[in-house]
C-alpha cells in the first residue's frame, strides 16, 4: 500500500468512526488491513494535518482540518435559528434580540463557534451586542444572520 492510499485510509476513518488515539487509529487500520506501526500513524496525522475536535458525544477525536469549525458554525447556526427574535444593525455593531434568559446561552455559543466575522459579544437578559471585526460592516453580518432566521422559519 501507497503512503497516499494509506492516508486515504486513515481520513475514511477518522470521517467514519470517533477516534481518539493513535493506537486507536493504528488498530482500526489494520482492522481494514493495512500493516502500520504507530510512529508511521503519528508522522501521517501530522502530514494530514489532523486535528482534535470535540464530537456529540463529548470526546475529543481525530478530524480533517477545518472540521471542527464548521459544525461549530452549524451549531451556532441552529442556536441563533432557535433563539434570536430580531436582529439589527448600527455601524460595526449587531443587537440580537431572544426571548428573556436566552440572551446568555446565545451569545456562548456565538464566542465558541468563533465566526470569523465576529470579534465579540455582551449579553443581557434578553438582548446581545456583537462587535464585528475591523472592516466588516454590522449592516453585512446582520443580513447573514437574518438569512438564518428566515431558513428557520421555512
């Protein structure tokens, strides 16, 4: 086997199965027949760029680089679908409006999605003030953020 097929086995795995450990991932490769010793495993996670993202379940597993960035966006996309009420914007500023106690789980979830548009958030009650990154305007990252009301609401 190829060091490239061998690496393709390894990213099939690591999309298929939760994965947490290079033995782990060295005995599920030669489970699908591929002969490794760990230190070959070790250098291809690296050449792979693999990363540790943490899954549902709570544990941390291998994944492709990029991985875990987006189901935290797609995460923040469901919170922001199931809590935000109204979204507005005032030059580099976003106020997102929830019903009342929501304010504080939805402004974690956006400081933990780490949208690239957004450098932070302050939560009340029932309302959240997002500071958009230098050029970004707040009216761009409103529309984005509407759009997702609107899908949710479809």
């Amino acid at each position: 086997m190829t060091r490239r097929e061998r690496q393709g086995e390894i990213l099939r795995l690591v999309r298929e199965r939760q994965i947490t450990t290079q033995t782990e991932l060295t005995d599920a490769l030669h489970e699908a027949g591929v002969d490794v010793v760990q230190t070959t495993v070790s250098r291809d996670i690296a050449e792979l760029g693999l990363v540790k993202v943490r899954a549902p379940s709570g544990r941390l597993v291998y994944a492709p680089a990029g991985t875990g960035d987006r189901d935290r966006l797609r995460e923040l996309d469901a919170a922001i679908r199931r809590w935000a009420l109204t979204v507005e914007a005032s030059g580099n500023l976003v106020v997102i409006v929830t019903p009342r106690g929501y304010a504080t789980p939805l402004a974690d979830a956006i400081d933990e999605a780490g949208h690239p548009r957004i450098l932070g958030t302050i939560a009340g009650e029932n309302t959240i003030f997002l500071v958009t990154r230098e050029g970004v305007a707040g009216a761009a990252l409103r529309d984005e953020l509407r759009q997702l009301l609107v899908q949710g609401a479809a």
